[in-house]
C-alpha cells in the first residue's frame, strides 16, 4: 500500500515542531479572521503570503501555514453566522438560516459546538478523500465539460427556489436579478462592455465581496436602525458548546450526507465552497422535509452546510494539487503561492514532491485536530469578541467592513458600491426577497454564462450540446426531480395547514 | 495610492528581528498586476520577475502579484486606467496576446493610456494534441482542417480573433484553408493554456494553440504531443526536440513577448527609475535561467524604443487582423 | 433573513400589495431595459453565442416574474416608521460622508471622527461614543496598517515624511 507509506514519511515531516508550531498559528489566526464578518479565506490566505515571504519561509512551512490559515478560515466562517446572522465569508452564508435562529433561542452555544464537530468530520473526510482518491478524481474532473458545468449551475440554480422559506418566485426574482447583476462590465469573450454606460469603475464588474459585505452586513445594521436599542440588544445566550458534542451524535446522518456531497463540490472546479454548503443544506431540507423544522433552528441545517462547506474546501484542493487548476479564490491564491516558489502544480506534482504533498496532507489531518480543539472549549473566547454591546459591536463591524472593502481596491468608489448594495439589501429584505440567491447569482453567473458560450463554440452553435452527454442529462434529470419534489412537497404542506 | 516610505517605528516585523533592506530608488515596484487567473503566462511573468526584483534587492520586501482575470486584459487595463494611473509602485504584465487586443479595438483605450516600461524576453506559440490524438503530425491535422474546418475544435486562451485563435487560422491559411472558411474553423477559449489543455485531455476539445510558457509542464510530463512550434528556429534545451512549423513546410512563425506597462499618469522621473530597475533585472543571470527554464528567449527593449515597439506591435497585427478578417 | 416565523406569530409580516406592486414594476422595467439594451452589445468574430445572449436569457424570466409578481404580489415585512427611517438615513449619509473624506482627510483623522458619530447614532452615549470611536478608529488603523500590512491612506499634508 503505497499511500500509508508516503502518509507516514508526510508525518514525519509536518511533526517537525516548527511545523506543528506554524499549523496552530495558522489554525488560531485563521479562525479569527473567518469569524470576522467580510473577511473571509481569501482574504485571510492573501494577506498571509507576504508574511510567510517575509519569514522566509520555505515552500512546506508556507504551504502548512497558508492552508491551516485557509481551514481555520473556514471553521472560523461559522462564528459570525450563529452569533451575528452575518455570514463571516461566503460558504457560512447558509449556516445562519439555522445557526442564527438557533442562538435567538439561546442554543448558540450548541451550535457552535455542533458546527465545529461538524466542520471537523467534514474536513477530515475530505483530507482522507484527498488522500485515497486524488489521482482516481482527476479523471472525473476531466470528464467535466463546459456543457456539463453549464448543468451544474443550472442545477445550483434549479434548488434555490427552497433556500429560504420565502416564496418560490421572489426567490427565483432574486437570482435572475444576481445573474444580472453579474453580467455588468467587461464581457471575458467579446470584450463588450455591458451595462457599464461608460463608467469606468464598472468595468471590471461588480466585485464580489463588496456585495455581499453590502447585501448582509450594512444591510443588518439598517435593520438595527429601525428601532432604538436603548439598554441592550437582545441578547443572544451563548451557553457552552459542550451540548454541541451530543447533538452532533443525533445529526451523523447530516453530517455525513454533508461531508460527501461537499467534497464532491469541492473536487469539481469552478463549484467550490459555496455550492458545497448550498446543496447539502438544500438537500438535507429536501430530503428530511417535515421532520425538520428548517428555517427555525434545526441543528441539522447547522451540521449539514458545515460539514459540506469544510468538505469542499479539502475537495478543492485535489484539483488545485493534481490539475493546477484552483476550485475557489482561495485555492487560486494557494496556486499562485506555489507557482511563485517555482513548484508547477500539475499531474506530475504527486510523483516529483510527494515529502511536499503528503507533509501537507498529514498537517492537514493534524490541523483538523487542532481546530476542533481551538473550537469547542475555546469557542467562547472567539465568540466573546462578536458579544460586546451593540452600539460598539454594529459600528465595529460597519468600519471593519469599510476597512476591508476599502483596502480591496484602495478605491472609495467600491465604498459607495458596497452603500447601495446595502440598501439594496435592505430593500429586498423588507420586500421578503431572499438575498442569498442574489450573492449566488453574482458569484456564478459570470462562470455559468462563460461555460454555456464555450459549450456553443464546440458545438458550433448547436444547443443539443447541452444535452449531449450522460453526465449533463443525470444533472438535467436530478435538477428537475428536486423541483417537482419540492413543489408537491409545498403543496401537500398547504393542504395539511387547511 | 498614496503609500509613503517612512520608516514605521513599531513595525511588529522589526520586533522580529527582521529589518527592511535600504532601496536604491525612490519607488521602487511593489506591485505586479496579473490580468489572468493563476497559472497562465501573464501570472508566470509577474510572478517571476516580481521574484527576481526581490531576490536581486530591487525592492523593499516583496512584490505583491495580484491576479486580476478578464476581458484577456482589458479588465486590468480598464481598472489601472481608472484607478490607478499614477500609481508608480504598479506594474501590468502584458504581451502581444494584450496587443492584438488593443489593435482590434478590445480595451477601452489605446496604447497613449499607459506608459510602455520593456519587454524582458519572448514566448513562442506552439499547436498541441492528446497524446492519444488521432493527428500524428501538423500536415495530418491541417489538411483535415482544409478538408473540413468545422470537423476540428480548437481551444487557446484567447478570444475569438485573439492572438492564440490567429496564429492557429494563419497556420490553416498557410496550408490552404480558403478565406471564406475561416470562419468555419470552431474556436473555443479558456482561462489560460493549462485549463485548454486539461478540458483537451477530456476530450471536450481537439487541438490547443496558445504559447509554450503556459503549458511547459504538460509537455514535459508527455500528456500532450506538440505538433508545431511557431519560432524561426528549433527552440534550446529541454524543448529542442519539437518540431517547428517552418521545418514542416509552414512559413508560420507567431512569437509573444513579455512585457510590462504602468498608468499614465506616472511622472517622468518614476517611469525611468522603473525602467532602470527592470534593465538591471534583465542583465542579471538569473533572469537567463528563468527565462530558459520556461522557454522564453531573453529579449530588451525599454522606455521609449519599448513605446514605439508597442505602436509598431499593434500597428502589425492590425493589418493581419484585417487580412484573415477578424476585423474589417 | 429573520422571516422565518409562522404567520400568525409575526406582527411585522403583512400582506403588502403596494410594496410588492412597486417592485414588481420597477423589476418589469428593470428586465426590460436590460433586454433592450443587450441589443446594443455588437457580437464579436467568430461568436455563436454573443455578449447579449445570456443577459437576455436572464431578464426573460426576470420579467415574467416581476409581471406576476406585479399581479399576484405576496407579503412584506413591515416597513420603518419615520424615526428609524431618519437614522438609517443618517448613518448612511454619514457612511457616504465618511468614505469620501477618507482619501482626502487620511485614514486617522476621518475614522476618528466617523466612528465617533457612528458609535453615538448607534445608540451609545456622547462619552461612551469618545471612548469607542477612537479606540475603534486607533485599533483598526494598528491592525491594518501594521498587523496585516495593508496601506491605509496617510494624512496628505504630513506626506512621504
């Protein structure tokens, strides 16, 4: 069995204790800049790099530190999501739709608890997934054509009529206003300019993380606004997270159905994180339908998106080793990292570094540990910072978020960008427009239109191309079940309701 | 940006013992704009010679490289345009893939916009397939394509009319593809070689035409068979085994340099220090190695003969897009 | 997104046909528009699917939707009386305010200022305001500027000292 063999050399070497040093550092650092709203694992990996260059570090070390930072990031997402309803970066976006509720109802501690369990089953499934079947997910990948990722969002798209309680036609309102939205700027095919009317500020597009920092997090403090916190805000009971190990007992099968489906997200490039947390939470909705009370604080709506998030984020390292190619931002920035210390990701990576690839599959095992450990007795402490007094906690968050846009660009422009996103938000929520489909359509129009043009040209502008393959058409067929299961499921609810 | 260089007393990487090198100039480039994802030839150029700078102590630190994909440049053009004209720590790979962009009228600008810094060196296209392909040779796949253009899918990591798309069409046209058919031909376009190449492998596409800098490793890993290599002559080692177009009765050569530009609001006295810096960069042997290790061949021009390189450039490959009619 | 509640527990869920109407308009026009103007974006070489085909795939539905939307409208959450409807316009304001003095004023002298009249519309008291806005507007610039290395923008007239 080769693979134990280069497992046990790769622990030998991510043992080492500078290294074991730099995965707690990374885990630790990680973690807070993920509970920190808008800030999430691209930003935290990306303003690690220049540290790791000027420690000097050498490829192993940086890669250990930069990829612990990039799994803190991802246990850390969570924190706000629970505490705040403020989605710490994109994939905890579907964590506050159970995990806020769950804090309001003074079980924050239990969700924090059972969200880092969670994440920890999740990412360690990827990491021995990444493990066993790096080489045998190369060839899947391949078999993904642009016409069978065109299907793939359809299908991302196809589920989001459930993602919310809220109505299905100002859910799908939501995401043809995000697909939109995301076509403004420069057009990557044609070099067009679309919907820019000569602004050139808009010509890169509407950027992604102004958005969403508008969409929810000024967006939330708007909602504060409409009335006067005099005393103190409600306050949301964290308790302790030991509950959580229990109730991580009860939801295994979330947790489990999360854990896969994420990692297959995270395997296919281009889908990622997000889309990992979005179907598993939509499919554990669907699939439980009445026995969970979704929306309200079901724990299971907490473990499944976790464990789904966390799983892609280890999945997407499997393209990003094998194939060079990133899954997310984050595993771009990785690559990047890589290629600026003169190492080509790529086929032949496993058989010329295998010290390198296994030293950083082994810290990543270790890493798992470390966060479960950071998370569920020291949950508290991460979780305190979100608990300060609201009229410190809101301006603290709306400054974090005018910090942080602002040094993206160093332009004021994306300020006032991220202003009318939040009233946007504001809007469409008072309007029961769910916001979460519009920050998908953003996020996947641009890679949706992009693959549904590439399909056209190798088909030489014949649509069957679509539905040409067995892969597309059991994507097409999955995508539809799920909405005709989920339209009779509406139905027979009103019926009983009456 | 206004970004000074005082030393900042508390610095918590001076608490770590690490001091900051004195630099020689004023402003020294800090910053290195990628306009496409990681792992294409734009990234590798900033990348490297962003290392080098710092390596070779040209810079404070290191050269922060930011990947900025879209629009095959015209997005990072358009953002330096607008937001960061004067910035002189800031610099934006670029090649003839950008000029070909530029004379079809692709960027919101033309070359006054920016000021030109140098070229460091060349890239040279090259034709691929799977190694498991049907075309065994550049004659094989080339009069199936004059047989019957719609029969082959070419990718690239340029747009249609873009500089990877024209060097495949003037090939074709080389063996005898008549002008109405060009069009015929399908064209697919990716995010940068390595993806064109990795969807060949699936077999979503036939042939990739783009350059060899950006698919060195799949050639050298044998995943794919080089048809042809658009240079002059054979290519040095590692890469002197390939074929080149010419050798195979093709007078088709199509190379892409490597160069780099900054805002145009950058005063005189910065524009020539950071032309400076670069021309050191370019003596050193590092670079040679660099540049050899990726099958680039080392090349200078700089400030104003660059300037007038780059009108020259584009004022070229205008007139062949105009005569495979890309544009009209 | 806190309109999970059941109908009959949430006061601040009313049925809203003016709300939903207004949108459902403003979306129709929106999806119009975006069509009509799709048609200006000119198909590059070679393109057999161009720049306006998938925006005009999008507003489709967009449009079909507003229409019904306009026709059927749903429920809205309640809307701000006029006293939070003239803070919320205050701090956005004040946000506008702040980021355009930002570059103009450096970092430190306007987040001073801004996250001081940001803590007090917040709700806190003048004297806990002082305090939490320059220990805000102090730590922010310590962790950015110095902690994660990113430039914020310096005072202009103390300049590249």
């Amino acid at each position: 069995m080769d693979t134990l063999a280069f497992l046990a050399q790769g622990f030998a070497v991510a043992t080492q204790p500078e290294f074991l040093l730099l995965a707690l550092i990374g885990c630790a650092v990680g973690t807070l800049i993920g509970a920190l709203p808008g800030l999430g694992p691209v930003n935290g990996v990306a303003l690690m790099i220049p540290l790791a260059f000027n420690f000097g570090l050498e490829p192993t070390a940086a890669l250990i530190l930069l990829v612990s930072v990039y799994y803190g990031c991802m246990y850390g997402g969570r924190i706000s999501s629970i505490v705040l309803n403020i989605p710490g970066d994109e994939p905890a976006m579907m964590t506050t739709l159970d995990g806020y509720p769950m804090a309001l109802k003074g079980r924050g501690g239990e969700a924090l608890g059972l969200s880092a369990v969670a994440s920890f089953v999740g990412a360690t499934i990827a990491t021995i997934g990444l493990t066993l079947f790096a080489p045998l997910l190369v060839d899947l990948a391949i078999k993904f054509g642009p016409a069978e990722y065109f299907a793939l969002f359809l299908l991302a798209f196809a589920t989001i009529g459930g993602v919310t309680s809220g109505s299905f036609t100002k859910s799908f309102i939501a995401a043809c206003l995000g697909l939109l939205l995301g076509t403004v700027g420069i057009d990557p095919v044609s070099s067009v300019a679309r919907y820019t009317f000569g602004t050139f500020e808009l010509y890169d597009g509407i950027d992604f993380i102004v958005a969403l920092v508008g969409l929810f997090a000024i967006s939330e403090c708007l909602v504060f606004l409409e009335k006067r916190h005099d005393a103190d805000k409600p306050h949301v009971q964290l308790g302790s997270a030991w509950p959580g190990m229990t109730s991580s007992l009860s939801c295994k099968g979330s947790i489990g159905r999360g854990s896969l489906i994420g990692f297959v997200s995270g395997v296919l490039p281009g889908a990622g994180a997000s889309l990992g947390s979005f179907l598993s939470y939509m499919l554990e909705k669907r699939w439980l339908g009445a026995k969970g009370d979704f929306g309200n604080g079901d724990p299971r709506g907490v473990a499944a998106p976790e464990a789904g998030n966390n799983a892609a984020a280890g999945g997407a390292l499997i393209p990003m080793l094998s194939l060079g190619i990133p899954g997310s931002g984050t595993t771009a920035i990785l690559l990047a990292l890589l290629l600026s210390m003169n190492i080509t990701p790529g086929p032949l990576l496993f058989a010329q570094q295998p010290e390198m690839v296994w030293g950083l599959v082994a810290a990543l095992f270790i890493g798992n540990i470390m966060l479960l450990i950071l998370n569920v007795p020291l949950v508290g402490l991460f979780a305190r910072v979100l608990q300060a007094p609201s009229w410190l906690l809101m301006p603290m968050v709306v400054l974090i978020a005018f910090v942080g846009v602002y040094s993206l660009n160093n332009s004021p422009f994306d300020l006032y960008m991220m202003l009318a996103f939040g009233v946007l938000g504001y809007v469409l929520r008072k309007l029961e427009i769910p916001t979460v489909p519009v920050v998908l359509g953003l996020l996947l129009g641009g890679q949706m239109e992009f693959n549904l043009r590439r399909a056209m040209s190798i088909s030489g502008g014949d649509w069957s191309i679509l539905v040409n393959s067995g892969i597309s058409i059991g994507i097409y067929v999955f995508a539809v079940t799920l909405i005709i299961a989920g339209a009779v499921y509406a139905m027979l609810l009103r019926r009983r309701l009456k | 940006m206004p970004f000074s260089l005082k030393p900042r007393i508390g610095l918590p990487l001076l608490a770590l013992g690490l001091g900051l090198s004195s630099t020689v100039n004023a402003v020294p480039i800090d910053e290195c704009i990628a306009p496409a994802d990681p792992g294409g030839g734009w990234d590798f150029t900033c990348r490297s010679v962003g290392k080098l700078l710092t390596d070779l102590e040209l810079t404070d630190g290191t050269v922060q490289v930011t990947n900025m994909p879209g629009g095959v440049g015209a997005v990072a053009f358009s953002n330096v345009a607008a937001k960061r004209a004067d910035d002189s720590d800031l610099m934006v790979a670029t090649s003839t893939v950008g000029m070909t962009q530029i004379a079809q009228g692709r960027y919101p600008g033309g070359a006054e916009t920016m000021r030109w810094l140098a070229m460091l060196g060349t890239d040279v296209g090259v034709i691929l397939v799977d190694d498991e392909s049907e075309y065994e040779s550049l004659e094989q796949l080339l009069e199936a394509i004059v047989a019957d253009p719609s029969s082959v899918a070419v990718a690239g990591s340029s747009g249609a009319g873009g500089w990877d798309h024209i060097r495949a069409l003037m090939l074709a046209k080389a063996a005898g593809l008549p002008g109405d058919q060009v069009g015929a031909l399908r064209w697919v376009q990716f995010d940068g070689g390595g993806p064109a190449v990795t969807q060949m492998m699936g077999n979503h596409v036939d042939v990739v035409s783009t350059d060899l800098g950006e698919v060195a490793g799949f050639i050298e890993s044998g995943d794919v068979r080089v048809l042809g290599v658009l240079s002059e002559d054979p290519l040095p080692a590692p890469f002197d085994q390939l074929p080149t177009a010419v050798s195979q009765g093709y007078d088709v050569t199509g190379y892409n340099w490597r160069g780099f530009y900054t805002g145009g609001d950058v005063s005189d006295d910065d524009y020539a220090s950071m032309v400076e810096d670069l021309e050191t960069l370019y003596a050193s042997d590092q670079w040679k190695e660099v540049a050899a290790q990726n099958g680039l061949v080392p090349l200078w021009r700089g400030g104003d003969e660059f300037s007038s390189f780059v009108v020259e450039s584009i004022e070229r490959v205008e007139a062949i897009s105009r005569e495979i009619g890309v544009i009209q | 997104m806190s309109h999970t509640d059941d109908l009959e527990l949430n006061h601040d869920r009313r049925p809203a046909p003016v709300g939903d109407r207004i949108a459902g308009a403003v979306l129709l026009l929106l999806a119009l528009g975006a069509w009509w103007h799709s048609h200006s974006f000119v198909t590059g070489f070679m393109q057999p699917v161009g720049p306006g085909a998938f925006p005009r795939l999008v507003s489709l539905p967009l449009g079909v939707l507003s229409a019904y939307l306009l026709f059927r409208p749903g429920f809205n959450e309640r809307w701000p009386d006029r006293a939070g409807l003239a803070r919320q316009l205050a701090v956005l304001l004040l946000l506008a305010a702040y980021a355009g003095v930002l570059e103009a004023l450096g970092f430190l002298p306007a987040t001073l200022v801004g996250a001081v009249l940001l803590t007090r519309l917040f709700g806190a008291r003048w004297q806990q305001a002082m305090v939490a806005g320059t220990g805000l507007a102090v730590g922010l610039y310590v962790l950015f500027e110095f902690g994660l290395g990113m430039p914020l923008p310096n005072v202009p007239w103390w300049g590249a000292a």
